[in-house]
C-alpha cells in the first residue's frame, strides 16, 4: 500500500520559505563575526589556585614566660610578611618581648575561661585553654581564602614549604586531620594512637575546624576530665566522624640524648615539624641548640623538600656504602650493607622515659657497633652553595672514628677523608614515590675526597 505524499498549500510553502530564508541569514551571521566574540561565549570552568601561602594560618599556642627562650624557634621559620598566624599567649609579653619584634608572628592574649573552667570543673585548665584555641583561630583568622588551619607549640619549628607542597594534595573542602604519632611507643599506648601529638602539629581542613569550632564548648564540656589536650582534641574530631590521617614527616621527639641516629634515617617523607629540641643534645655536635636550628635552616633555605631525605649510594670498588642525610649529615660505612638496613637509625638516643622491656619506640632501630665495618664515619653538614650545576653541600667530619680501618688492604683510606660534597639538582622534588640514586667519586691517596652527586633513578635502576 502507498500513502500519497501531502501537499503543502501555498500559505505552508511560504512560511517554510521565511523560516529557511532566517535560518541562513542567522547562520551567515554568526559565521561573520569574529574569533574572538565566539570564545567569549564558551563555558571555561573555573580554574582555582594551587595551595599557597595564603591559604594557610598557623595557631600557636604558649606561655609568656617560656617564649623569652622559645622565640628563637619561631625566628627561625616565620617568614613576616609571607606566612600568616597567631600566637597565643596566657598573659601579655613582658620584658625583652616588648615591643613586640616583626620576626614573630602577631600576638594575642588566650580568651579569659574562668567561668567554663568553674563550671566544668576541668582537670586540666592548661588543656583546656590549648584546645579552646582552635576555635579562637578560626573566629580571630575568619577569611574566604582559608584551606587549612594549622596548630602546634611555640616550640614547635615548622618547614612551611614542605607543609604547603603536602597539603596541596588534598582536597581543602573535605575534613581532614592531619598529624604524627609519637617516636616513644607507650606515649602513645597512654594517649592514642590514633591522635596527632600537638606539638608535633596536627592540620585541619577549614571546614572541619569550623565544624570542630562550633561545638567548642560543648565538646571542652564532654572531656573536661581528660588531661591531655591532644587526646581531648582526637576525641572532639572524632565525634565529627573524623580519624587521624597519619603523616610520618611530623616529629614530636618524644626522645632524649643525641638524636643524630634518628634524623640521620629520615622515612621517606617531607619533613613538616621537629619539636621538644631542648629535650635533646643539640643537633649540631659544635653548637648550641639555637646555632643548631639556624644552621639546620640554611639547608633547608636551599632546598626543603630534600631537607632530611636519605639517599644511599655505594662506590664497589672501595667495597664502601654511603648514607646521606641532606643538610644533616653524611655516614661512610666500610663494607657494602642493604638498604633495607643502613634505613633502620642507629640508636643513639634513648625513650622518652626510662624503660626496660623493649618494644621501645614506634620504629625498627639497630644499635651502634663498635665493629669497624659497621660502625660509620660520620660527618656534619658544614655548608651549602648554589652554584652552576645545582645546590652544593659539604658534610665536614666531627671527630675520629677511633677504631682501625674495617680493610687493611684496601688502598681507600676513610679516616684521612675530611669532608664530603654532594651535588643535588637545582630543581625541589616533589615526588617522594621513590628515593634519588647518585654517582660516588673516590680520590684515593694521600688527599682522599669523596664527591656524590645525585640523580634521578633510571626506570628499572637495581641500586642495591
């Protein structure tokens, strides 16, 4: 069956030809009219900002009275001007505080509990001031532009570059708890393990510190007989529904004697924090704990995201392993040892507090040898340059090893070595998915040097 084709009526065909004689007056429009008037209409989206300086605000909480000395670990790290903050106080700066020096961050006076503290009858009112001062940050640093919020002690030293790299690989608008365990292990089987310690620091996204601020009061009520602030700060977060997102560049340091052992075996992470630096022998053998932590931070200038990052190399035809520390310390050991072990710190400092039965600390350890194939010759950051190639740092010896060569043999000579140079590229890494590998020069004889320099590892690079 066939259907016969309609017949358009003339009033039809003329309204079909306005409409095609429109359409093609439209389209030779639109193609008439330039580039530039087209772009204008697509939809980009909006593109935001890398994580940066001012999208962070740093809450520091102390005491007057400790500041007089503390102020030096802030100088060392605030940049005026650069990073933004607070420090809280319990009572207005005195003395050699006053006037208030540009190199610190401004100041304020802790909000006046009393009245909370009567009516909760706190344990602690020093923990309760110190939590408390989450919201006061976030109610005193109120800004659009706020991702993250980041609390610690005016003990407390920081490595901001490293903190704004790490933090610029979360999303700001989740909740997010960032923070690091303690180094002794019952300190955290006392508290928590799943609180970050504060004075390590812990980081908060903004919207979970708001959250945390608007329940303040109420939360500080809950746990007004918990002693701990870290804890009690753990314990509000969690009543968000939020955990602890471990982060193994925070150090609370809850450790005592040299740490040299312990800095010099970094894990492979962005150092973010060191704290409790006066419960330990300076960190620099020849200087005081002040001088230490400004030369630590003329390293750290040069490059911070190499900070600390333990890069172990071999040279085989001296059978010798080399461990370096950046802008700490380089270890030059006789015989070819694995990674998995030179990875391990040498125990040089003890636990926090006295204790017999080991597990001691939150990490595997080796003990010091008196061996000579074992036990290191160990050299100190001295100095560093820029220069052509890349970052220059040269680790000088601090003293003789005092034990006889490992080889009698061996035509390396290890103990007239008196500093070690390592070139580094002048480029800060960002990637920590694998360490660097490096190329070791010996110059035998009488004037025995040693030059490292580092690089990126080839693809399927065996480095053992």
């Amino acid at each position: 069956m066939t259907f016969p084709l309609p017949v358009l009526s003339l009033g039809a065909r003329n309204v079909c030809e306005l409409l095609f004689i429109f359409g093609l007056i439209t389209y030779l429009i639109c193609v008439s009219l330039p580039n530039d008037y087209h772009k204008s209409k697509v939809f980009v989206p909006k593109v935001e900002p890398q994580t940066n300086f001012n999208h962070v605000v740093f809450g520091l909480l102390g005491s007057e009275k400790a500041l007089h000395d503390r102020k030096h670990y802030i100088e060392s790290w605030w940049r005026p001007n650069v990073t933004r903050g607070v420090l809280y106080l319990d009572k207005a700066p005195t003395g050699d505080l006053m006037p208030w020096s540009d190199t610190l961050l401004p100041f304020r006076v802790s909000d006046d509990l009393t009245k909370l503290l009567q009516e909760t009858k706190a344990r602690c009112p020093k923990n309760i001031r110190m939590v408390h001062g989450i919201m006061e940050v976030v109610r005193d640093m109120r800004d659009t532009n706020i991702r993250w919020v980041v609390m610690g002690d005016g003990d407390t030293i920081f490595f901001v570059e490293n903190i704004i790299d790490v933090l610029g690989g979360f999303d700001y608008r989740k909740y997010y708890y960032l923070g690091g365990q303690s180094e002794y292990i019952m300190a955290n089987y006392r508290y928590s393990f799943n609180q970050g310690f504060g004075g390590a620091g812990f980081i908060l996204s903004y919207p979970l510190a708001k959250a945390l601020a608007s329940d303040m009061e109420n939360c500080l009520r809950r746990y007004a007989l918990f002693f701990a602030s870290d804890t009690t700060t753990m314990s509000c977060i969690a009543d968000i529904g939020v955990n602890l997102s471990p982060h193994k560049g925070f150090h609370q340091i809850d450790l005592r004697g040299d740490l040299s052992g312990f800095l010099s075996s970094h894990p492979k992470s962005p150092l973010l924090s060191l704290h409790h630096l006066d419960t330990v022998k300076p960190i620099f053998p020849v200087l005081d704990r002040h001088q230490s932590i400004r030369h630590l931070m003329e390293a750290a200038t040069a490059d911070q995201s190499r900070i600390l990052q333990q890069t172990i190399c071999y040279h085989k035809q001296s059978n010798w392993s080399l461990s370096i520390s950046w802008g700490y310390s380089a270890h030059i050991y006789e015989e070819i040892m694995p990674r998995s072990y030179l990875q391990k710190p040498r125990e040089t400092f003890k636990p926090w507090s006295p204790r017999t039965s080991r597990p001691l600390y939150m990490f595997n350890t080796r003990l010091p040898s008196n061996d000579s194939c074992h036990d290191p010759h160990v050299f100190f950051f001295e100095k560093v340059d820029k220069v052509s190639m890349g970052i220059l740092t040269t680790y000088s010896r601090a003293n003789p090893r005092g034990l006889p060569p490992c080889s009698l043999t061996s035509q390396y000579k290890p103990d007239l070595i008196s500093h070690i140079t390592v070139l580094s590229p002048p480029i800060k890494r960002k990637e920590m998915d694998r360490c660097e590998c490096c190329d070791v020069v010996v110059m035998g004889g009488t004037d025995t040097s040693v030059e490292v320099k580092l690089r990126e590892c080839g693809l399927n690079e065996v480095i053992a």
